[in-house]
C-alpha cells in the first residue's frame, strides 16, 4: 500500500477558468526509494485501532513472508525509463520479531534470526530467540512459526466430548528485516556518525560561539 499510486487534485495558484476560479489539475503521486539501507526494516500492519468499539485491534490473518525481495523496481532511478532492463536489488531475509497474542492490547515478544553464513548445519537455518528458551528451526518451520492464518484446535463442548475447532493464530511476525546481499547496483554503506550532521564535531569557531 505505501507504493500504490495516489492520485490527488491540486489547486493551480496561477491558472483560472472563465469564472475566475482556479484550475484543479489531477496528478499521480508514487512513493519511492532514492536510496536504500543495508538493513531494510519492513513492518507489517498487524494492529490497527477500531474506533467504533474504542479498542486496539490485531490482525491475524495470513500473510506470506517472501525470502528474497528486489526493491529495484521501487527505486526513483527506475522511473525515469521503464521500459530499460532493471538492475536488481536484492534483499535477504535475515530476521523477524514475533507477536504472540490474540489482541494488540497484549502479548509476548521473541525473533526469530537466520544463521549466519558457514554456522548451518544438518537443514537447521533459523534460531529461535524466546526468552530463556533458544531452539533451532527448519526452513519449513517458518511458514507456521510465523505467517499467521488459521489452525485446527480441540476442544471439549458441552457434554465433554472433544471436537475441532478452528482458530486464528495468535502468533505471527509483524516486523521483517531483511539485509542487502547482491545485485549490479553498489552495496549500500552502512552510516557513519560523521555522515550525520547531528554528530559532526563542531569546529573551532563553533566552540567558541
């Protein structure tokens, strides 16, 4: 949704019609990247707030998570000429940070981290930091671990007799991060402080002023 077109009605200050109002002139807006990070941190709207009923909600519902992502066609130099080849930029997904509640109001948090590069072994790729509790993972676990959706529970109805029910998984991700590691455009480099106006030493005449 951030990078769906927008199309917006603008005032012109200096273009009138015959009755002397100014002309409203119809535009496309696009959000994109001008640059991008080595860590890209992508949040997914899991919780939102219903004013109806005054409360905070969350959103349970499925939501695939894609290991590799390229960004290049979200980029502002890709739009300029369309039509030309694309160069990638691809991004890696290298961790997520899990919600396990059914409601916004509440919950527990714990991530999930991919294994660095050479540290994989046997088809163990992910660790699972939860709390005290640290336990590897399969590739294949992390579609349950932390799409969210659906499941098939038990419970007992009235007459004690155990039956399946459907519920909604209360533990999903709602925070992605993924890493750059490849593509024809130059890595990003990470920020140093003194890129950061904020951190730059002052100079002397500053100190002295």
């Amino acid at each position: 949704l951030f990078f769906k077109p927008e199309i917006r009605e603008v005032d012109d200050d200096e273009d009138k019609d015959e009755d002397g109002k100014f002309k409203k002139y119809k535009y496309e807006y696009k959000s994109r990247f001008a640059a991008v990070p080595p860590v890209l941190c992508c949040q997914l709207q899991r919780f939102n707030f219903d004013y109806s009923r005054n409360v905070p909600i969350k959103y349970n519902h499925r939501i695939e998570i894609p290991k590799q992502i390229d960004m290049s066609k979200y980029m502002e130099t890709n739009q300029t000429n369309p039509e030309e080849e694309q160069e990638p930029c691809l991004y890696q997904l290298k961790g997520m940070l899990i919600h396990q509640g059914a409601t916004a109001s509440s919950g527990h948090y714990y991530s999930i981290i991919r294994k660095e590069t050479g540290m994989t072994q046997d088809s163990c790729e992910w660790i699972k930091f939860n709390d005290n509790d640290v336990s590897e993972l399969r590739d294949e676990d992390i579609e349950a671990e932390c799409f969210g959706g659906e499941y098939q529970g038990t419970q007992k109805d009235l007459y004690g007799n155990m039956r399946y029910v459907t519920r909604e998984k209360g533990w999903n991700a709602y925070l992605l991060l993924y890493e750059y590691y490849g593509g024809e455009r130059s890595p990003p480099q990470p920020l140093r402080p003194e890129d950061d106006p904020k951190h730059r030493p002052a100079d002397e005449t500053e100190k002295r002023e």
